[in-house]
C-alpha cells in the first residue's frame, strides 16, 4: 500500500462506524457513513436545550438563531471560504442549490429584450444540472468535452463556426455549468474555469454555476475558495456526502457576485422585510452583508443545522483534515484500480473495462477522485448485466451502485453511445433505475461504480477484490466452463427454462416465444408452473435481437 493510507481508520471503524460491521459499503458518491460519535452529541444536544422557531422572539428561537448563524460561519470556515467575501445558504441538498440559481437566472432574464439567458453545461453534468437547460427556450449548449471549453473560453468565435450559438453569450446573461468531479467516473474538473471566464472580455456576462457535491467528499475545498477573484460563482454541495449526517445541502455564494440573484419572483416567510401587495425582499441588496436572508425560504431545518456543526467537530476530531481524507481515499482507489486492471480470464481477456479519460490520473488527487466506474465482461468479452453485477455483490454483502448514476452525459460518452444509438435505447424502452434494460445490441446502458470514502479501509477493497474474483474471473475446466462463472449460471436458467416448457407442452399449456425466438426463454401461462421471468435471465436476451433504430 503507498504513502498516504491512514491506517487510523481501521480503528475508528470498530469504535465511531461500529453499523458497518455487517457489510462493505462502497457507494460513498450517493452517501457517506456518519460516525457513532456525531449522532451521541445531536442527541445530547437536542435533550439538553431547547429549540424553537428562529422567526419568533422568544429564548428559545434566539437559542436556534445563534445556532444558525454559529454553524453557517463554521461551515464557511470548514470549506475555507472567507466570510468577507462568501455567503453561505443552507438548503435541502446540491439540487435544492442548482434550483435556486437556475430559478433566479430565469426569472431575471425575462426582464432582458428578448426573455431568454444561455446556458452551458459539460458532459460530465450530473442530471441536476442539464436539468436547468429547459429554462432557457432552447439557448442551452452542451459541451463535449474538456478541449471544447477550453477553446470556447481562449477566444470569441467567429458567428460562421460552430460556436454561434455560444457566440450570443457575449451580449446576452449566461451561466456556464461544471462539477469539480464527475460523480460517475470520478475525474476532476479544472476549478480554473471560473476565473477564465470572469477574466474573458467576449463572456463579461457569464456566470459559472459549480457542482462540488462529489468533489468535497474526499476533497479540501480551500483551493475553490482561495481566491475570490477566480472562485465560482455559485457552488452548490451536498453536506451529507462529506459527513454522512445530517441531510441538507448548500449554495456558496460569491459576494461579488451576489446581485445577480436579487431578482428571484419568489418570496417566502422569513426572507421578505414587508408582505402583502408590496414587498422587499432581504439580504438582497447590492450591498447587503447577509445575501442568504432574501434566499431561505421559510423557517430553515434548524434542528438539522444543529447537527451540521456537531457533524463538522466530529469530522475534525477523527479525520483531522480534508487533505489526509484526500490522500487517504487516492491511495485505496489507485490500488483498487490496479488490482481490477489485472484481472483477467484464463485467455487473457481482462474482466474490467474501466472508464477514464487518463488513467494515468489514478493517484493524482488533482484529476481523480476516489471512484472508479467499469463494466464486467466474460471470457467472450460479452458483457455481464451491469444489475446483475450489483445483485451479486448485494448477495455477499457488498454495496456497491449500478445503471446511469444520474450522469448520462458522461455514461454514454464513456460507452461511445452515438446520438441515434441513445434514441434507439429510449425506443426499445430503457430509462434510468431498476426497471431499465442493462444491454442493448452487445452494449451496456450504464456502469458499475465503487466509491471509497474517509472510513473506508484495506480490508474493505480487499474483500471487494476477493469477490470479484471468485464471482467473475472464469478458470478453464474441461467442459469449457467455470462451475461457478455467470455464464453456467445461464446455462442452468436456460435448461431449468426447457425442462419447464417440455413438461408444460405435454401438459397443453400455451407457450409464447420471446424476443429471442427461443422457447428456452419463454414465459408459460400454466399454474402449475413458476412464471419463469422469475429465473436468472439469461444475456442472451439483451443482445441477440436487433432493435430497430427510431
């Protein structure tokens, strides 16, 4: 193991994560595990005080107030953003932030001449922000790659290229949005970004919206908001990713850029200084100090509060710094990378197919984060449900994440997914979750995904290894086959399936063909017989029948 694996962790998992002991969990990107010692002090802190509504008066909602206003410096702190020059406002989660800027971009553009902002997003967007593409009427642009910002960004195109529809930036308001990590295959994004585009003359108007939820999960925020000057505008987290508990989100907002946001239609209890006919919105002035009171609506989730800054000394405490979290999580992700990279079958064909744009970036904290996404294959080098993957390890006690990992930009760009190829995919009727269909024509439709956080160990990755080893890596017997691979799995479906149609012929019961033409496949209408959809399914049955292209 390399420089830089905290083997502190090992016992903190016995005395703070003692509720980990039943599984290894390694899908820290949707959540990371909370410690024993962050939920004690809420509780202590919740029988020993009392709480009440931070809009009224009395001691109890001045106790809440200060707790607020207490935990929203903390967190700034905790993320190295200066409170001179960044505000913080709380929210239910990194989506809840992402709405509230696109909300406030729309609604400020429909005072402009023609009603509409820009927007840009990368392909590595997670949904939430390709989301805010449908208040644009249309003027949305979707940026293939790295290279292609970059270009956009050294100079103003010519109307002829194929920037044009960028080229309206220039005059008109924009938003350009990025994560600092791809939730789906971990690379990290240049935070750069932000400065170049307040720094380019041709994008005076553009303001950058920064998806950090996956990049503050193993790593320090300090770099982000070193320099105001060239931090983003809008960052938007997930503290639950960082912390495990509790569930809420929030928006840094830069000071400079603060203003743009005070023309939101919304208004709601607590954020407006006068109701009824007229109002005036707080905290929204240019040169208001307190930008977040004009954009909390409602009473905010203070118990929840309450528990952020108990979760954030907890962190602390255990952990010490996001910076030994960094190396810590970039070790066991680059040992785990070169492990799944050596796997093979008993023909050389390797197990993984791993999905990077450089794997050389595994073990560079400042391009790769703790993630690695891959897809299975057998020794024929057809490819194992990705479902089917997850099933398995769900079965061993592994826990790991499967299918579009809400990222389909980055999924169907690390498949080669063509454009009329994703249209054939939502006409043969896959969409996202458990019900989609795992390959098409030979190809998948997602991924498989491991992500290792603060508390995860060694033996974690170990016995993730030793599982994928036993469960997929095919050894050659004298049939041909490996007793346990996926593939005499298959073959034990399909002649359980025969024996079930043989005896329900002679029987009389109808038995309809499926796509694959085979009976083996089939699905019997007979009630002495199980519905054999219950049965493993076999892969052939994503593959062997072309779809036809809408």
């Amino acid at each position: 193991m390399e420089d830089g694996y905290n083997p502190e962790v090992e016992a903190l998992r016995q005395t703070e994560y003692p509720h980990m002991n039943n599984g290894i969990y390694l899908d820290h990107s949707g959540a990371t595990i909370y410690a024993k010692s962050t939920v004690e002090q809420f509780t202590q802190k919740m029988i020993s005080n009392l709480y009440g509504n931070p809009h009224s008066e009395n001691l109890p909602a001045q106790c809440s107030g200060t707790v607020v206003d207490e935990v929203r410096a903390k967190t700034l702190r905790f993320l190295g953003a200066d409170p001179k020059h960044f505000d913080l406002v709380f929210v239910a989660n990194a989506t809840a932030a992402i709405k509230l800027v696109a909300e406030s971009f729309r609604d400020l553009a429909e005072k402009s001449r023609d009603g509409r902002f820009w927007y840009g997003y990368h392909k590595d967007s997670h949904t939430s922000l390709v989301g805010v593409r449908e208040y644009t009427h249309g003027r949305h642009h979707f940026f293939e790659s790295d290279g292609e910002v970059e270009e956009w960004l050294r100079s103003p195109p010519p109307s002829s290229s194929r920037f044009a529809v960028r080229r309206e930036a220039d005059r008109r308001l924009g938003l350009f949005a990025y994560p600092g990590q791809s939730n789906m295959s971990g690379k990290r994004l240049p935070v750069s970004w932000a400065g170049s585009i307040r720094r380019a003359r041709h994008l005076k108007n553009t303001y950058t919206l920064f998806d950090a939820a996956a990049l503050a999960m193993t790593s320090p925020m300090e770099y982000v908001f070193r320099d105001p000057d060239n931090a983003p505008d809008f960052t938007c987290l997930s503290l639950y990713k960082i912390f495990g508990f509790p569930d809420i989100g929030a928006l840094v907002i830069r000071r400079g850029s603060g203003h743009i946001l005070a023309l939101r239609k919304y208004f709601g209890g607590g954020n407006t200084m006068l109701g009824q006919s007229w109002h005036k919105s707080k905290g929204l002035d240019a040169s208001a100090y307190k930008l977040h009171e004009g954009l909390e609506d409602g009473t905010l989730p203070f118990h929840s509060i309450l528990a952020l800054g108990e979760a954030i000394d907890v962190h602390e405490r255990l952990f010490h710094s996001m910076a030994k979290i960094s190396l810590h999580t970039t070790c066991l992700a680059h040992y785990l990378f070169d492990a799944l990279s050596r796997l093979q079958h008993w023909n050389g064909v390797p197990v993984c197919r791993i999905y990077s744009d450089d794997v050389s970036a595994f073990g560079d904290p400042s391009r790769q984060g703790s993630v690695i996404a891959f897809n299975v294959v057998d020794a024929d080098e057809e490819y194992i449900p990705y479902s089917d993957v997850e099933a398995r390890a769900n079965n061993a006690g592994i826990y790991i994440r499967s299918g579009g990992v809400c990222n389909p930009g980055g999924i169907f760009a690390a498949l080669g997914y063509e454009p009329w190829m994703t249209e054939r995919a939502l006409s043969a009727g896959h969409h996202c979750g458990s019900q989609g269909i795992d390959i098409i024509n030979r190809l998948p439709t997602g991924i498989v995904r491991v992500s290792l956080g603060a508390m995860s160990t060694r033996q974690d990755v170990d016995t993730f290894l030793d599982f994928m080893q036993k469960t997929f890596v095919e050894q050659e017997s004298e049939n041909g086959l490996w007793a346990d691979s996926p593939r005499s799995t298959v073959c034990s479906a399909m002649c359980s399936s025969v024996h079930a149609v043989v005896a329900a012929a002679a029987e009389g019961a109808a038995v309809d063909k499926d796509l694959t033409g085979n009976a083996g496949y089939s699905t019997m209408h007979h009630k002495s017989f199980p519905d054999v959809r219950e049965l493993p399914r076999p892969r052939p049955l994503f593959w062997t029948t072309p779809l036809p292209v809408s």
